[in-house]
C-alpha cells in the first residue's frame, strides 16, 4: 500500500465503498445486513517492516512502489503503524546509523509490537553475526527498551527471547497470547478484537464440541473455548503450535486439545481415510466427540474441495475469511446445505481493497 493512500480524512467514505463492493460480490447468496467493524484510521499496524538503505555513512528506512520496485523510497513518517513503533523508528535508525557494527550490511529491519507495549525488532543482514554484533545488540536492546533479534543466511540470534506477549481484552477477560518472530500474528490489534468478539457472540448460542482448523497460536481458539464442552484445533506451523500450547497453558483454557494437523489431513480423518498417530493423544476417539460447529479461518486461498466437502457436514460452520473472493467461491458449495444466519465485515487494513469478512452457517432444515 503507497503511503500516499492513507487519508484518515476519507476513510468512513473509503470504508463504504469497501463494504459495497463485498456486499455486491456476496449478495447471491442472500446475507443479512453485515455488521461492520471500523479500524483507527492511523497508528493501527502492529507490525511493519522496511528495507535500510545506506548512502555512505547515513541510513534510511525505505520501501518500493509495485510499479517501479528499483527506486527506494525513504519513510521518514510511517502513520498506520501503532504509537510504540512510530516512537520507536527513528531512535532505532538513528542508533543503528551511528554504530559501525549494527549498521554494516543491514538489509531489513522488522518490527512486531503489541498493545501492552511489549516490542521486538529482527535486524536481517547479509553477512555472518559475530560476538561484536551481540555485544552492540544488547546494548541497543537495553537503551531502547525492546527486544532484538539478529539474522542473517543460516543464522538466528536470540539474544533474550524471540517473542511478544500480547494482552487483549476480549467479552470481559484478558487473554494474553505469546505471538513470535516472524510468525504469523493479525497486523490490526483493535480490529481483531472485534473479530474475537464476534466469533464469540456467534458461538454463545451454539453447544456440544467445536472442531477448528488453521488455528495459528489460538487467536480465536481461547475466546472459543468458552463457548464449547470441547474443542479439537488443528494447526500445521510448529511455531504456532507451539505459541498456541502456551497460550492455552498460559490462559487456563483446559478444554481444548491441540493436533498438529493439516486441515486435508483432518478431513480424511473425519472421513476414516486414514489413521493418524497423532490422533492418538485424544483422551478418546474422534468419532466419539460431539462435533456439531467447526470453525475455519483458512489462508487466501479459501478451503480446499476435500475440506469443503468434510465441512457440510457439521450443523454450523463459523468462517472468517481474508479474501471475499474465494468465500464467494466456498459458498457456492456450502449454500447448498446451510444458510447464512450472520455476516460482518471487518476493516483489517484501511486504504487496501481488502476486507475481512465473517459469517455464520447452519444447517438449512430438511
């Protein structure tokens, strides 16, 4: 997104038309009014990252514009990402640009931040980190009150931890999830709330066991938790099962088993395909658990056909989906057995054509 799109003076206008343009793509298929959920028009990014730029002794964040990617441009102001990282920038470029060993051959610079402040920033470089970078990061970390992460081809520093721990207030209780480098986490910390919250919201009226598919570190998995007897989550990514398993320790969620499965694996499962090692940890047999809603929040590219096929047969399905398209292309299957009872829209990223959408299914009456 080119900076010069940002205009928090137009983003209620610029919002609407968003929200027309996925009402008219998923109109077909006879949604409710959606609810819709605003962003902070400024200082709403929980992460950014930048490219450095070196001019002799001097030091630049930069980035590059998709109709011409050879010429940087500098960011000196940076207004969508959160208070903590626009704070944090230029005392970071400034100390980085100052220390012979922390600026030769940095290449990109990250940022992961949180609401509670916790902040920690991945220098990449192209050559080998050495004593004398670890000693200058420290140090830095220290000065600046952050956490620091060196890397380079091959090579990972951790000099204390390589992690964040965010605190989110969600329907009443903190939840509080450890959210590492380079890991996947939702870039819009206000709006996931309001995700969070109307997963919740959905679910409350709903009962018996919740299987969850693609659920990351248990962004909506702890919230969720409290709406089912039990609840099977599913996640592939070893980081996010990892974060996922503190989260849940972390939080006291004690209803909740976590299979480190891909949502194609799960489905054969479900269909008694295949017999899964990994199933074996249940307290009890899959087939046995009362699955009566699964909650999806699948990758661009929307559910597959095996896991769309697995998903009709449960009475509710929760999907919330970042990419209206291909919603729209699981919904010409999934209408066929299930109604749309709700539908949100949820403004993750301001001044972008995209749009995260909710809705909820059930069952059409036979």
């Amino acid at each position: 997104m080119p900076l010069s799109a940002v205009a928090p003076e137009r983003y209620e206008s610029l919002l609407q038309e968003k929200v027309a343009r996925v009402g008219a793509l998923l109109a077909p298929f006879e949604p409710p009014a959606p609810a819709v959920f605003h962003s902070p028009p400024e200082g709403f990014r929980m992460r950014a990252e930048f490219r450095m730029w070196h001019d002799g002794d001097d030091l630049d964040y930069v980035m590059y514009r998709r109709d011409d990617p050879k010429t940087p441009v500098p960011i000196h102001h940076f207004p969508i990402a959160c208070e903590r990282i626009q704070a944090l920038m230029p005392r970071l470029r400034d100390s980085l640009r100052d220390s012979s060993v922390l600026r030769r051959k940095l290449f990109q610079v990250e940022f992961l931040s949180t609401l509670a402040g916790d902040t920690l920033v991945t220098l990449i470089y192209h050559r080998r980190l050495e004593q004398d970078w670890n000693d200058a990061a420290r140090a830095l970390a220290q000065a600046l009150d952050i956490v620091i992460v060196g890397r380079s081809r091959k090579q990972k520093e951790v000099l204390s931890r390589d992690y964040v721990t965010e605190c989110l207030p969600v329907a009443g209780q903190t939840l509080h999830y450890r959210q590492y480098e380079q890991a996947f986490t939702q870039p819009n910390a206000r709006v996931n709330i309001h995700m969070l919250e109307w997963a919740v919201s959905c679910a409350q009226a709903l009962d018996g066991d919740l299987l969850e598919l693609y659920c990351g570190n248990g962004n909506f998995t702890l919230p969720l938790a409290g709406c089912f007897n039990q609840v099977i989550a599913t996640e592939l990514a070893k980081t996010s099962v990892r974060a996922a398993r503190w989260n849940l320790a972390q939080n006291q969620v004690d209803n909740v088993q976590m299979i480190r499965l891909s949502a194609e694996e799960v489905s054969q499962a479900m269909a008694g395909e295949r017999v899964f090692r990994r199933l074996a940890d249940l307290p009890k047999p899959l087939q046995d658990y009362d699955l009566r809603t699964v909650f999806v929040d699948p990758p661009r590219a929307g559910l597959d056909v095996a896991t769309e096929a697995m998903v009709c047969g449960f009475d509710h399905i929760l999907y919330i989906s970042c990419n209206p398209l291909t919603l729209a292309e699981n919904l010409h299957t999934l209408r066929r057995s299930h109604r749309i009872e709700r539908y949100a829209l949820f403004d993750q990223f301001p001044y972008t054509d995209h749009m995260e959408c909710g809705v909820l299914l059930s069952r059409r009456p036979v």
